[in-house]
C-alpha cells in the first residue's frame, strides 16, 4: 500500500512540474511577443515560414557562395565610466574628485589593475548658476548668479579578463561610481582571423566545386564573376530586452477590487548571429559574449558563348556568252585579278 502511495505521489510530482515548466513557457512566449525585438518568442515558434521549404528552379547559371564566421575571445577590455562631481569653489570641486579617483586607483592596484591601466578623461567643467530675486520699489529683477562648479570626468579602466570586471564595479560602488557607460572588446591578432577565415572558405570552395565537376559541369567553360565581403561585430551589437510577466489578476476581479500597474523589470539578454546560413564556424561554442567576425564570398559561373564558325562564301565567277550568227553559243569567263 505504501508503495502504490509513493509511485502515485511520483508521478503527481512529475506531472506537476511538467505543467509548470509549459505554463512558464507560454507565459514568457506571449510575453515576449509583444516585446520590442519580439525575444524569444521567434525561438518558440512563432515564425511559421522558417521551415517552409523553397521550390527550385534550375538556372544555367551556377553560383557558389560560402560564408564564414569565427567567435573570437576579446584580448581586452576597456570600462568606461562616468562620474560628476559639484563644488563651492573650482579648488574644492577638483580636490573632491581627485580624492575619489585616488581611492579607486588604490583599489584596483590592490586587484591587479595599475595605473598603465586607468586613464581619466574629462569631458567638462563647468559654473553651476542660480536664480535670486532682486526687489526694487516697482518691479522684480531675475539674475542669474554662480552657484558652484560641476565637474565631469569619463574613467577608462582597461582589463584582460571578464573575471576583473566584478572587481572593478566593486571598487567603483565603493567610491560612489555607478554610472557605466559602456565596454569595448578588442582584439590583437585582426588580420590573423581574416587569414585563417580566408583558408576555410578557400576549402569549401574547392569542395563545392569539386561537387558540380562529379555531377557533369565543366566550370572552364563557364565565365566566372565574384563579389566579397567581410565584417566585425561586437556583443553590444547584440543585447535585446524583453519583459517577463503576467498582468492578469483573476482574485482581483473576483474581489471587484482595482488593479494598480507596477513598472514591469526589462531584461536583457546576449543573441548572438545565428549559424543557420553559414557553411563554415570557428570555435562555434561560446559561454561569454564574443565578437563576431565574418567572410563571404560568391561566385557565379555564366556559359560561355559558343563559337561560331565562320561560314565560306560561295564565289560565283563572272561569265559571258558569245552567240555566233549560225546560233551556236559560247561560254567565256571573265578572268579577275
């Protein structure tokens, strides 16, 4: 009896979190639907002609494109952050944010990052004014006087490893710096993954020419033209947003009570390029947000004219005839030179 309970109870559980697994799936799909970028809801389903399939129709001309792709680890990174700093007087606004910045540099040089690393940019410093009220006997006059300085200054912190930049916002929060205004990936060896992306299309190409060669065509007597392209793109290229929610409140309306709207928490999320059109994929694994290099090449083959051979002309030679008096004819040619 106990253990016709317990496989009941299993299979009540099992089903249970199967239920709750679909419903989260629905529920994220219809939302992210209505989302900007529409989200995942692409991914769920919702592009009904990406499996359709294409009907072909044979053309004499015969095109062959490869593209490439290559995920590339950045080999650094640079942090840029901003920070504001207001004052009395200039001497005070700049003692102020040099006293912050000195405190970051001696936080990240405890972790790591020394100051070949750490470049301050300053973007502006400015008088703040205010407004007083002058009274006079019949009229009010408005003048603007200074108030104090505003200094702006944009942090640029340059590391080698993701697992620096914890540290890094750490040190920032600890010297009241939040504002992050963006990170640059960059790479050492550009030219190096061009080459190497240019070897694997220069392989496929072979083996798609080779292709056509066993099926009958003869590419030596088709004219070949080409076009090319190459490209570069960073993982900010690729963050959408969405938001994950329900705002349907069944006890709400049972109770007949209002529903108040509260300000629904956008996410964000890394989406890469996707493989699907691409014939060649370096290091097509990837954990951390990458940057994204490509190569493509197209090559269209067009038939050749065939060769006419001239056609020889028919020479008719001249001739003219002489008719003697007793009706007998004689037929002379006219020589040429």
């Amino acid at each position: 009896m106990k253990k016709h309970i317990l496989t009941s109870l299993i299979i009540l559980y099992t089903i249970s979190n199967f239920a709750q697994i679909k419903g989260n799936a629905i529920s994220i799909s219809r939302q992210n639907i209505a989302s900007k970028n529409l989200g995942n809801g692409y991914t769920y389903g919702n592009n009904s002609n990406a499996f359709q399939h294409q009907n072909l129709i044979p053309n004499p001309t015969i095109t062959l494109d490869v593209k490439a792709l290559s995920n590339i680890v950045a080999s650094s990174y640079t942090a840029v952050f901003n920070i504001t700093q207001i004052g009395e007087t200039s001497e005070e606004t700049n003692n102020l944010i040099k006293e912050r910045t000195q405190k970051l540099r001696n936080d990240l040089a405890s972790k790591g990052i020394t100051a070949n690393d750490f470049v301050i940019d300053v973007i502006s410093f400015v008088p703040v004014y205010e407004t007083i009220v002058e009274k006079k006997l019949f009229s009010k006059t408005y003048v603007e006087v200074p108030k104090g300085f505003e200094l702006q200054q944009n942090i640029h912190i340059q590391f080698t490893k993701v697992e620096q930049f914890e540290n890094i916002l750490a040190a920032c929060a600890n010297n009241e710096i939040y504002n992050l205004v963006k990170v640059d990936y960059f790479i050492d060896n550009l030219q190096e993954v061009y080459k190497n992306l240019r070897i694997e299309i220069l392989k496929e190409l072979k083996e798609k020419q080779e292709f056509y060669k066993n099926l009958g065509f003869d590419l030596t007597l088709y004219t070949p033209t080409i076009a090319d392209n190459k490209y570069c793109y960073f993982p900010r290229d690729f963050y959408k947003n969405y938001q994950a929610f329900n705002s349907i409140s069944m006890e709400a309306l049972k109770k007949n009570k209002g529903v108040y709207e509260v300000k629904k928490q956008t996410s964000y999320y890394y989406d890469p390029i996707s493989y699907s059109h691409y014939d060649v994929v370096i290091n097509p694994s990837i954990v951390e947000p990458v940057i994204q290099i490509g190569m493509e090449i197209k090559l269209q083959y067009t038939p050749k004219p065939k060769e006419e051979k001239p056609t020889e002309k028919e020479v008719i030679k001249n001739k003219y005839y002489i008719i003697s008096p007793d009706g007998s004819i004689d037929i002379k040619e006219i020589k040429t030179t």
